[in-house]
C-alpha cells in the first residue's frame, strides 16, 4: 500500500483505544484481534534481543515483509534455536510467523 509519500508501514494498536496516526506519519493501525499480535511481538523481540517485552516499542513494519539476513547474524544463533523456533511455526504456533513480520 502507497501513499503520496511512499510506502505505508503499519503497527499493531495496544488497544482499541489507540487512536490512529495522522496521515502525515504515513502509517497505519491494525486493530487489536483475539491473538494480541502487539504483545507477541514485543515478548519475541524481548526474546531475540534482550531486555523484557515492556521495554519493547511497538514496531511499524510493512506487511508481507521478506527478509535478507546476513549469514554471520543467523549463525550467532545455534542451529538447534532455529530448528526449534522452525518447529514453534509449523506445529505449534502457526501465526508466529505473523509475529516475526512485526519484528524489524
């Protein structure tokens, strides 16, 4: 999605309170859902780099993101993290890779 100044990101509201940006911010809100995606994202952001989920912001991000990631950052991790959170996605949380997208 475009706007005259480009790009629109977007960002999961705290709460149906939220009220919505203005539009010279160039971003948008997706409302609250029974799944909480603002908290998810924060708890893995909190998760991968450090610090509690409270200290994470919420994150603005463009939808359907794909990402390139430099091979030194994916193999700080063990391979058996990546194994694991492989297997969260598949079977046993299948919208965590909705989270993910948050986390950029």
């Amino acid at each position: 999605m475009y706007s005259e100044r480009g790009p629109m990101l977007w960002q999961d509201a705290e709460d149906d309170t939220d009220p919505d940006p203005p539009p010279e911010l160039n971003y948008r809100h997706f409302h609250t859902g029974w799944y909480d995606l603002y908290s998810k994202a924060r708890e893995l952001y909190a998760s991968l780099f450090g610090g509690t989920p409270c200290e994470a912001s919420g994150q603005k991000f463009p939808p359907g993101m794909q990402y390139l990631v430099k091979r030194e950052n994916l193999v700080r991790r063990p391979l058996q993290f990546w194994q694991l959170m492989k297997d969260d996605i598949l079977k046993c949380v299948p919208t965590l890779g909705y989270v993910f997208e948050r986390v950029t």
